[in-house]
C-alpha cells in the first residue's frame, strides 16, 4: 500500500479518447503529450475558475448522480468543499452527506 506522503508526488492522470487529452488532479501539470490546443486557452491547473476540480481520487468507492443529477444535490456539502479549495468538508462523499434521491444506486457493469 502506498502511503499518504508518497501518493503525494504521483502525478496521476486520465487519458480520453486518445494520448494527448490528459486530465490531471488540481496542481498537476500535464506530460509531454499533452496538446494545450484542445483548450482553446491557457490550461489552469486542471480547474475550473469555480475551483471545480476536472479529476479527484476519494478513499472509496462512491455512487455517482443520476443523469441530469447534479453532484451538488447527490453529495451537498460538495459545494462547500470546493469554496474552500479542499480544506472544509474533505468527507463530503460520506454516507451521512448523500442525499440518495439524486444519486445513481447500482452496479455500473
């Protein structure tokens, strides 16, 4: 298992559809085959000017909104979250937060 301080320097990423459209936790800076021309701007650190971040990683595995839902009314102290930039409600996915009539309860196959 991997531990907290070494996850730290790990610079995960997601690639879609093909090699150089990364998206990367806040902070991260994108690989060498990255192509910045898919932005049409200047990358901001894999966040939106909200600070709405584009990728996380939680501790476990959480349901997702149901489509239309949005993660605001599934997991509602989200919002509070990303205000203070991860530093308020960093357990907004738990249990005792989820509303479940905005959230898909399933298996995804």
């Amino acid at each position: 298992m991997i531990s907290i301080v070494n996850q730290i320097f790990l610079n995960r990423l997601l690639v879609i559809d093909k090699r150089s459209k990364e998206i990367h936790l806040k902070g991260q800076r994108p690989t060498s085959k990255f192509d910045y021309s898919l932005f049409g701007k200047e990358l901001t650190d894999f966040v939106t000017p909200d600070n709405y971040v584009w990728m996380m990683v939680v501790d476990q595995e959480i349901p997702y909104p149901k489509e239309m839902a949005s993660i605001e009314k599934a997991y509602p102290q989200f919002t509070a979250w990303v205000q203070a930039g991860g530093k308020l409600t960093y357990n907004w996915y738990d249990v005792t937060y989820r509303d479940a009539n905005y959230m898909y309860i399933g298996k995804y196959k």
